[in-house]
C-alpha cells in the first residue's frame, strides 16, 4: 500500500466513477449455484443468494436461513483476485441463451490456449445441466405463510394441469422443447412471493462453482452481457441476467471453490462494486474494485470471534455515495483516511451539520415577505394535502388524535369553568376547538400542528376574570378586546418576518421547552389517576371474618320523628306532621335508599355507610393497561409474528385497539368507573351570556387602549408557543418535502384569536405533545426492502385530511354523547400517559438523563459521547435540569403569566453557555448559534467561498490531468512496464 499519493486502484475508479450517467445502475439480485451429483445425473443446486444481504440454503435443505451478513475469510477474496486475473473476462457479450453464451466462452479459453480442445463437449455438458431451485415448501405451513398467500394465485391444480400440458407439448414439438419449458418455467417464478422483496428494474447476477474429476486446473469465467437476457431456468425468480461468473475445478476443493463463489456474489451486490462492473472496461478495472473492497475490508481475528456466527443486518446500513464520491478515492489506500496523512477527522468524527432552520426563517425585508414566500410555497402542494390523506393509516392517526382532542377539550374546558364562572365552558371548549382546528388545519401553512388550549392561557384566563371581577370590569367585553390587540399584534410579527428569531432557538431551547410539555401531560394523567384513589378509596379496614357485623341504615332525621313513626306518641295535627311534602306516617326509614334517606332528612349509621366498590383499582387496570397495551402493539410491528402487512396494521391501530379492549372490560366488569362527559345541547355553559359579545357597551373607553398591555404578554405567549412546536413538528428528522409556513401559520393563529374572541370561546395554540404524536402516527415505512434490511423511514404523510376530519368530529361530539358516554376516564388518562412519554423519544435530552444512572461500560455509543468528555455532558444536561425545575416552579405558580417570558430567558442562558463550553463540544450536544461574530462568520464564508472556487478551477484542470495521468498509466500496464506514481 502507497503512503505518498493515490494509489493506482483509486486513480482508475475515480476515472470509471467520475464519468456522469444520469441513469443510475439497476439493483443486482445474485444467486450461487453448486454442482451436485442426484444419483447418476448432474445437476445445479441453489446454494445461497443475495439481495442485499446473505440467505443460504440450510442442511436440511427445506427451507432459506435467516438474512445476515456475509462473512468472507481474506484468502477467498485474494483467490478470487487471482482467478479474475487468470481466467477469461468477456465484457458486453451478445448473447441470448445460455448454450451460446456457454459455446462463446469456451471458444474463447480454446482460442487463448487455457482449455484443451477435447474438453469442450464436457464442460459444455456440465455447464447446461438443469438448475433446481429452492421453491420447495415444507407440507406443514406456518400461519404467517398461509397468510402471505394471494388471492390471485393459480390453484394447484391449474398449476399442475398448465405443467403437464406444456410436458405435452415440449414432447411433440421437438424443437419448441426449450422454449415451452422456459415458458413453463417463467411463469412458475411469477408466483414466487419473494419477488416482492426484490425491485422492479432489478437484473441478475449468476454464480455457479463446482467440482469436476476431468479438469486439472480451473476453468474460470467472468461475462457481462451488453444487455441483460432470462436465461431459461438459471434463476429463481423472473429476473433478467447481466452478469456470470463460473468457476469449476478439479475435485478435492469444493469447500475453496465455494467460498470464492460467496466473495463474488457478495462483491457483487455491494454498492460500489456492482458499479464498477456495469462500468468496467477491462479486467484491469475489476481488479482495482476489488482493491478498493480489500481497503475497506475489516477483519476479525480467528480467536476472537466464532465464523459459525450469523452477524444480524444492522438497523441502519451507511449509504455507499461516500465511497463512490471522488473525494473518499482520492483518500484511498492513504494513512488514517485523510490525505497525506495529516491526521483530520476520520468518518465517525465528522463535525455535525450546522444548526440550520432553512430558507423559510430567511429574513426578507419587504412588507410580508415572509408570508407571500410562505403562500407561494404551499399552494401547489394543496391539492395533494387533500388526496394523500385517503389511506387506511389516516383512519388510525384521526381516532387516536381525536380521542386526544375531546379529552383535552373537557379537561381544559372544565377548569376554564370553575376559572371564570362558567363564561367559558365544556362547550365553549368544544365549539372552539372544532372551529379553530378546522380552519387552521384547512388554510395554514403546516397542517400537521394540532391546535390546542394550553395551561399558560389558562393561568391567563384566571387572573384576568379576578381582576375584572375585582375591579367592576366586563369580562366577556375587556377579552374581546385583548384578543384584538392580540390579533393586530401577530399581523406585525408577521409583516415584518418576525418569525426570525426562532433561528436563535437551537436544541437547548426546543428539548427544554417539550421535555416540560411532556412531563406536564405525563404528571396530569398520573395525577388524574391518583385522584380516583382519593374519591374512591381502597377499604384498607375491611374483615372478612366480621362480614356479618358491617351495616349501614337510615335513621330518622330526629327522636320525636322516629318515635312517631314507631307509633310510640300519636301524630301532631298541625303542620310537622308532614316533611318534605311527604307524611312521615308513610315513610319506612329502615327501607330507603342512600339517596332517599339523605333526600328526606335522615341520618346513615353504621361501618359500611361510607363503603365505596373497589373503582380505585378498577380504575388503575384501565388506565395502565391502556397504556401498557398501546406500547406494545405500536412495537408489535418489529416483532416475529404475523406477516409484514398485519403488524403494521396492528401497529397504525394500536391505540384504537387497547381503548376499545379496556372499554369492553369495564363493561364486562361493569363497575361504575368515572365516565366521560360530553355536552348534549348545543347553548352557552353560563346562561345569560349569547354566543356573539358586543365590542362597546360596558366597560370605559379607557379600556379599549389599556388591553394593549395584557394583549401584549399574551401574543408573547401564542408567538413563542406557536413558533417551537412549528420548529419541533418541521424538524429535519421527520423529512417532511412540502415545506413549512411559519408566518402563514401565526396569521391564521391571529386571525382565530379575533375570531374567538367575538364568539366567547377559549384562545388556541400549538399544541406540543399532540402534534408530536400526530406526525408519529402518520410516519411511513419503506414497504419493499430487501430480506433481512430493516424499513427505511421515508418521511410523514403529509396532508390536510387528518386534522381536518379530528376537529369536524369534536365538533359533532355533541351528537354522539350516546357512544362516548361510555369511555372511561381512566382509559384517556392513559392514552395522555402515552402521548407523554411517546413524545420523550428521540429527545436527546432524556437520553442524557438516563445516563446518570448507567455505568460507561454500559452507556450507548451515541456519538457525542465519542467527542465530548462526559463530565461536559453532564454538566450541560444539569443546566437544562435546573431551567426545566424553574420553567415547572413558575408554570406551577400564580407566576406563570411570566411563563413566555421565562422561554425567552432559555435563549439568554443557552448564548450565556458560550462563555462555559468550547464550540466544539455545542455542535456535538447541542448547535452552534448562528450570526456568531458575523463577521469572522462572513470573512470565513467568503474564504469558503473562494476556496470553493478555486478547488472547483483547480478540480477542473486536475481532472484533465488525471485523464492524460490514467491514460499514461494504463498504457504502461498494457505494455507490462512497472511505474510509480509520481507523488
């Protein structure tokens, strides 16, 4: 291996890579075929194949191996090296079948003097033996495959009727034989379900090695055909061949011979090597790609690692295009990967991207810049926002948000209740819910966010209704108008890109701010729980044995009643003589009711009196049950069981299926647990109040102007509210592709809070954990993928449908009061115990957390743990402990109306951590702040810039040179002249 320059193998691949194809080479299924003795016939055996990974056939012979990395020792590659070197290499064949393919090979080894003349007829025999394939099935068939059966496939005896016929007629038509059995054959791979794993526009690459007693040296071959051709039965599914390697030798190494078939077929199906050898020239260019595979290549000591071992396909396969980029070539063969060897970063210790929110938080500096680039970017995406949502996986995602949506809705709508004397209610709640979220979910620019009351609003609702009430004010009238100067306020953050700001918002800010929103969800579902052992607590005290003793009755409200009653003294004749309505005379206490007895005035006595059924427990089943089965439905879809198809299914439908399971146990059970209560008639919760409130009227004018002021926190509170969900649900890790809209998204926020306003309905926002869990429900997989590779996630359903559909039915829940007054509380305290800890995944905050608690030998490998000491990072994980502990205190606290101002707070602690730790260590934990020293910034980006351009003029020239260089070189090697580079 050179130390000084680039190789010869590097130099070659950069000149067979560099060349520009716009179509990119089809993917190689690879099947490896071994030369086995049935009785006295010879015949060829599937063995092995490759997708992408390794599947061979089992010594039982019955059935495929599960995927796994192919392990190759280095002496096969090294042989294969040479067997490629020696033996015939023909590139761009012209063949059509396989006999001729077979007859011009062996011409050639005749003609170039490796294979005697007398040995043609029994290669050729050997080489045109039938293929049988591993097609069969065991007769006892797995439920998972009798599921996988289509609808649509011939039946057996169809099947067997088409065979023998087409036997039929290969029998009289002599000539025709072949192409009846190709025929047969082709359509027998039709219905051969692995094809589904395999893509459309996939050829075949075939290796067949074998053993033979009448050969004393190999008989080795390498063919490309120049267009790619379904050679009769060779393969096992209906692919087309491009590529052949045969290898057959003399006998006593089968074991070598079959290895060296493993390393081409697994060469074959790497990325950068399958490209090599659609684009090769020569043998000289099989042989550098196979140089370059030796580079990258790492071994496993023999003593450290048992070869019997399957290694699993990992999660996560790193893509090739850094391989194939001339960049890597030009490092090839070189010192720790860097040219040169001056020591730079190695591929795992690459810089994290730069911390970068995109073109939509560009500052324009024209009158609603921001908003017109927002419109102009969403409205050709509108018409697939709607027909993009016609999948089976929305039905999932809108009776999981809904479910999320009406509890929210009580839940906040009862609290604004009791907050503000009913002016605002369950109703209220729900009408503005449905409303809001229609629109904003109709015209915004991402649809995705699920708008929601919040606490913070709540705390502001509060406050406001104390101090009208304290101070003679109009509630309904002073509201109105804080929510217009709200409206206005949000139409000037919107015309003067204002949205900008969110750029300042690295990971700090967004994980500190959704790690609280989380935990706010996650304490309220459990305090909610808890408070079902309050009201309906366990009997701690009860006996068995003393059953008999427990009682409870009804006693008379007093003496003279009771005796009275007992016909002890004789009844009055003036009015005491009747109570409530009722004469006493014909009332038996002993035999009423609990209600009755405490309607008409009388007293329960005795230790069974306050006994409550155990609901407390009951309660507790249906809400960690709930919780516990979603969890492990929505992982069901990586479990073992069950067809690919039916475990997604169960997946997308996991939280419907645990609330409709624990539904029916309740009403199995039939315990009165506490139901949920929805509004049955369609009138303002307070009575006296209209659903239109009047601007002018009842407050001084002085009014008006002064709720500019609270109006003011308030828009801090929907902008900062509003602006992080946005930044969370447009993350890049969801790959969303039809942009954001952030300006778009706050007018429609400003223009609801007027709307609302008017009509006497709660204010919305963006609500955090909801839509992390609607962008979670509507995440896509990749359906077609190799056996063994993990599916790919492609992005989210992007569309508009969803949301719509959720808050149209939280607006009819008024009608369907019947069926929901069955669900369980419990039940929707674990679907918001879900949503809580669903929306904790992924937060690489949380993963620091825990890693207080683990040994380092035990710690995940993240990658910032390779990079920043770990002291570092638990110092930085104490900040955003201690900034979460303050933003809990003061949203726990009458102060948290400072709620927003407090968020604000976090950019001025997250630019303060500058000053503690190196940027080094903040682009690995958190991001780098952008506009840092802009000026520094600008001068670099203009070196950057420069340099760019410069390596682009000097890329040029050096490409020119590197033809005439190559170009040299190759003439060299043709004329068997031993050179060295120049450095």
């Amino acid at each position: 291996m050179e130390t000084h320059g680039v190789s010869p193998a590097a130099e070659r691949l950069r000149y067979i890579l560099g060349e520009d194809d716009d179509m990119p080479n089809p993917t190689l299924f690879t099947e490896m075929d071994t030369l086995q003795q049935d009785g006295d016939e010879l015949e060829w055996k599937e063995s092995a194949r490759w997708v992408k990974f390794e599947e061979k056939v089992e010594d039982g012979g019955e059935r495929w191996s599960k995927p796994h990395v192919s392990t190759l020792s280095l002496h096969s590659l090294f042989e294969l090296r040479t067997c490629l070197q020696t033996g015939t290499v023909v590139l761009d064949l012209e063949g059509y079948s396989l006999p001729q393919i077979v007859d011009e090979i062996i011409e050639r080894q005749i003609d170039e003097g490796m294979l005697s003349p007398d040995l043609r007829e029994k290669i050729s025999f050997v080489l045109l033996r039938k293929h049988r394939h591993q097609t069969k099935k065991p007769i006892h068939r797995s439920l998972a495959d009798m599921g996988k059966a289509s609808g649509g496939a011939r039946s057996p005896g169809a099947a067997a009727a088409f065979n023998r016929s087409t036997e039929d007629l290969r029998m009289k038509s002599g000539g025709y034989g072949r192409l009846r059995e190709s025929l047969s054959h082709h359509l027998s791979r039709l219905r051969n379900k692995f094809m589904k794993k395999i893509p459309r526009d996939a050829e075949a690459s075939n290796v067949l090695v074998g053993e033979v007693d009448f050969l004393d040296k190999p008989f080795v071959a390498f063919v490309r055909l120049a267009q790619a051709t379904t050679l009769g039965g060779l393969t096992e599914v209906p692919v087309p061949t491009r590529f052949l390697f045969i290898l057959l030798g003399p006998t006593g190494k089968a074991k070598s011979y079959n290895q060296i078939g493993r390393a081409i077929a697994t060469l074959m199906v790497d990325d950068l090597f399958s490209d090599v050898a659609y684009k090769a020239r020569d043998r000289e260019d099989l042989i550098a790609g196979i140089d370059e595979f030796l580079d990258e290549v790492i071994v496993l000591p023999p003593g450290e690692w048992d070869p019997k071992i399957r290694i699993e396909p990992p999660k996560k396969v790193p893509t090739a295009d850094k391989r194939k980029s001339v960049h890597s070539l030009n490092e090839l063969g070189q010192p720790n990967g860097t040219a040169g060897g001056s020591g730079g970063h190695a591929e795992d210790e690459e810089m994290p991207v730069a911390h970068e929110l995109g073109e939509e938080l560009a500052h324009t500096g024209r009158f609603c810049g921001g908003l017109f680039l927002d419109m102009k970017r969403k409205l050709p995406w509108f018409p697939s926002d709607f027909y993009e949502g016609f999948h089976i996986q929305s039905i999932s995602a809108v009776l999981f948000i809904y479910l999320g949506c009406i509890t929210n809705a009580i839940t906040f709508g009862g609290l604004l209740g009791d907050a503000t004397d009913n002016y605002q209610g369950v109703m209220e709640s729900f009408l503005g819910t449905a409303l809001s979220g229609t629109v904003f979910c109709m015209f915004s620019g991402q649809p995705l966010i699920i708008l929601s009351s919040t606490g913070p609003i709540l705390i502001f609702e509060k406050l406001l209704f104390e101090f009208s009430k304290n101070n003679g004010i109009d509630y309904m009238e002073l509201r109105l108008w804080i929510g217009i100067h709200s409206c206005i306020q949000c139409f000037l953050l919107v015309a003067t890109d204002a949205s900008y700001i969110i750029k300042y918002m690295t990971r700090f800010t967004e994980e500190g701010f959704s790690s609280l929103i989380s935990f706010i969800f996650i304490s309220d579902a459990i305090k909610k729980m808890m408070g079902s052992f309050k009201y309906y607590p366990i009997n701690t005290d009860f006996k068995p044995d003393y059953v008999t003793a427990y009682k409870c009755e009804c006693l008379a409200p007093d003496p003279m009643a009771s005796m009275i009653f007992n016909g002890l003294v004789p009844v009055p004749t003036d009015n005491t003589s009747s109570l409530f309505g009722l004469n006493i005379t014909d009332l038996d206490w002993s035999q009423l009711s609990k209600k009755e007895c405490v309607k008409y005035g009388g007293s329960l006595v005795g230790n069974t009196c306050k006994y409550v059924p155990d609901l407390a427990l009951m309660s507790f089943i249906l809400f960690f049950g709930t919780y516990s089965m979603t969890v492990s439905l929505k992982k069901f879809k990586f479990s073992r069981y069950f067809p690919t198809k039916l475990r997604k299914l169960i997946s997308d439908f996991s939280i419907f299926m645990a609330i409709m399971t624990f539904v029916g146990l309740d009403r199995l059970i039939g315990l009165k647990t506490p139901k949920l209560i929805v509004p049955t008639e369609f009138k303002p919760t307070r009575p006296d109040r209209g659903w239109i409130v009047l601007p002018f009227g009842k407050n001084p004018w002085w009014v008006y102007l002064a709720s500019f002021v609270p109006a003011l926190l308030v828009t801090i509170l929907i902008f900062m509210d509003q602006q992080i969900s946005a930044v969370i649900v447009n993350r890049k890790e969801n790959k969303l592709r039809k942009g954001c809209g952030y300006h778009l998204d706050l007018f429609w926020v400003g223009v609801l809070m007027a709307v609302c306003s008017f009509l006497g309905l709660p204010w919305y926002v963006a609500a955090t954990v909801i839509s992390i869990a609607h962008i979670d429900s509507l995440k896509m997989e990749s359906e077609s993928s190799a056996p063994g590779e993990q599916p790919q996630f492609l992005g989210v359903r992007e569309q508009r449908l969803t949301g719509i559909l959720v808050f149209v039915l939280t607006g009819v829940s008024i009608f369907l009061a019947p069926v929901l007054q069955f669900i369980p509380m419990p039940v929707l305290y674990g679907v918001f115990l879900y949503m809580g800890v669903a929306s904790l995944s992924g937060i690489q905050f949380w993963e620091r957390i825990k890693l207080y608690m683990m040994p380092s030998k035990y710690q995940p490998d993240f990658p910032f743990l390779r990079h920043v000491p770990l002291r570092r990072v638990h110092l930085f994980t104490l900040v955003q402990i201690i900034c979460l502990a303050v933003l809990w205190v003061l949203k726990s606290t009458v102060l948290a109306i400072l709620f927003p101002v407090m968020i604000l707070g976090l950019l001025v602690v997250r630019k303060m951590l500058d000053m503690v730790f190196s940027q080094h260590d903040l682009a690995w934990i958190d991001d780098i702040l952008p506009g840092k020293d802009k000026k520094k910034d600008k001068k670099k980006k203009g070196d950057k810039d420069d340099t760019k351009k410069k390596d682009k003029k000097k890329g040029r020239a050096d490409d020119s040179k590197d033809k005439v260089r190559n170009v040299k070189i190759y003439c060299h090697q043709l004329a068997g002249l031993e050179q060295k580079k120049p450095g």
